[in-house]
C-alpha cells in the first residue's frame, strides 16, 4: 500500500500541534506545508520527529510564479524566493520542493530568459539534493517543456494534482502524459466547475476516483498519496462542524479508500 499524507498549515483552527497528533493517531505517515515560514517549518519538523511522520514536501510561494519567465528584477526576485525553499528543505531534511510553473489564465509564454532563470534554480536545488516537483495548473506547454528539457535522470519530477487537472484542464489528463515522472500527489475533490479549485477531501465533489484509481494502479507510482485540503480554519467553514478527531478519521477514511481502490 501506498503511504498517506496531508497538508499541515499554521491557521488551521485546531492548533497546530494537537493537529498533527490527530492525524498521526488517525493513520497519516507524511505531511507537506506551504510557504516560507521558518518558525512554522521548524514547528512542523520537530513534530514529525515526535510522532515518527516523514514531512515530505515543501511547497513553494507561487503568488508571483509567473515573473520567472522574465529577464528582470522580478524574476530574478522568483529564483531567490524558490532557492530559499530549497534552503529551508535542505535544512529540514525535506526531500521534495514543489513549484508551479505557471498562475491563472494569461501567463506567460515559454520564454528563453525563463528558462534560464528556472535552471538556475533546478541547479541550485540539485547542488542540495532536493528534487524539485512541478504541478500541473492550467497550462500543459509550461511543464511539458521542462519536463523534456530535464529527463528522468534529473532532479525534477511531476506533482500530479487531480483536483486542478477536473478543474482547470478542460478534461485533459496530466498523469497519461506525465505520470512515469510522478514523484508525489495532491489529492482532493471539486465539482468540475472550471476555475471553481474547492480543495475538497475525495468523494465530498464530482470527480470520478474510480479513474484516479485506475491510473494509479496501472502506473509504476508508489509514492504518498497527499491530501490537499482546504483545513477548517477562521476564514473558512469547510469541515468546521467537525471535531478535529472526526475531521481527522473522515480525511484518513477518504484517502485511504482511494489507496485501497488504487492497489
């Protein structure tokens, strides 16, 4: 079987250390967080350490990803910005830094000057040993590019989001293309409404699981199936009717339904 994870951030309404003793009691073996935030980091660590979780995955800012593909100021302000994840995921023993490449509907095209500035930071990361995992959003040519430019051999892999690919790919499928190059998961729901990106937990939306399953099981991927989930925090209800214990087994139970299905 296939490990389980989820995301972890600092507003979750829990707290987030009683958070992350009910998803370690719940099941969950891995976690991954968002952002650059050294205290919260540092925090997320030393409780994997405590409760025996592997914190798998550092996902980078992206608010301003789309400068990367410019030969300015900003862009070169996005390389510094991705180098210092890899930093904190050096320093923290965390083995994935995962990027978008691309935000909203009219980003950029593929540019040499971006490229450039992508490879210094695929260079930078590699020079850490960490691997660098881009997920799909709304445009394929962005990581079907980079993913030809540095072949399995490299340290860059794919981050295969189901949730974006029902919600913002117009029914194309990311994991028939890419899939061989999985390196991990973002795992949740939605119902299938373009632009409409809910982060539910699996079975809550539309999207068909029986077909991620089918994939999964067809695929030589064996590693975690991570949940990215909107968590209940003070700006947003999702879940909030839940206790932190029946939020954490109702997560564990849904993904965990995926794996079984998926074996």
């Amino acid at each position: 079987m296939r490990k389980i994870g989820i995301n972890v951030s600092p507003d979750v309404i829990y707290g987030v250390d009683p958070f992350m003793h009910a998803i370690a009691a719940a099941g969950f073996e891995s976690v991954f967080t968002y952002g650059n935030r050294p205290e919260f980091i540092d925090r997320v660590d030393a409780l994997c350490r405590e409760l025996g979780m592997k914190y798998e995955a550092l996902h980078a800012p992206s608010d301003h990803i789309n400068d990367i593909w410019f030969a300015d100021e900003k862009g070169d302000a996005v390389v510094k910005l991705l180098c210092e994840s890899v930093d904190l995921a050096a320093a923290h023993g965390i083995p994935i830094v995962i990027v978008h490449v691309s935000s909203k509907e009219n980003c950029p095209h593929v540019t040499d000057a971006g490229l450039e500035n992508f490879d210094r930071f695929v260079k930078y990361a590699a020079g850490k040993n960490i691997t660098v995992a881009v997920e799909n959003q709304r445009k394929l040519g962005n990581i079907a590019t980079i993913l030809e430019i540095y072949g399995p051999e490299s340290n860059v892999g794919f981050c295969w989001d189901v949730g974006h690919e029902a919600c913002f790919a117009y029914g194309r499928e990311y994991f028939p293309l890419f899939g061989s190059r999985c390196v991990i998961t973002h795992i949740h729901d939605n119902n299938c409404r373009y632009n409409v990106d809910e982060h539910l937990l699996p079975y809550d939306g539309q999207i068909d699981f029986r077909r991620t399953a089918d994939l999964l099981h067809a695929s030589d991927y064996k590693g975690t199936l991570m949940l990215e989930i909107d968590l209940p925090a003070e700006d947003n209800d999702k879940y909030r009717n839940l206790s932190m214990e029946q939020f954490a087994a109702k997560a564990y139970a849904a993904v965990n339904r995926l794996n079984i299905l998926a074996e």
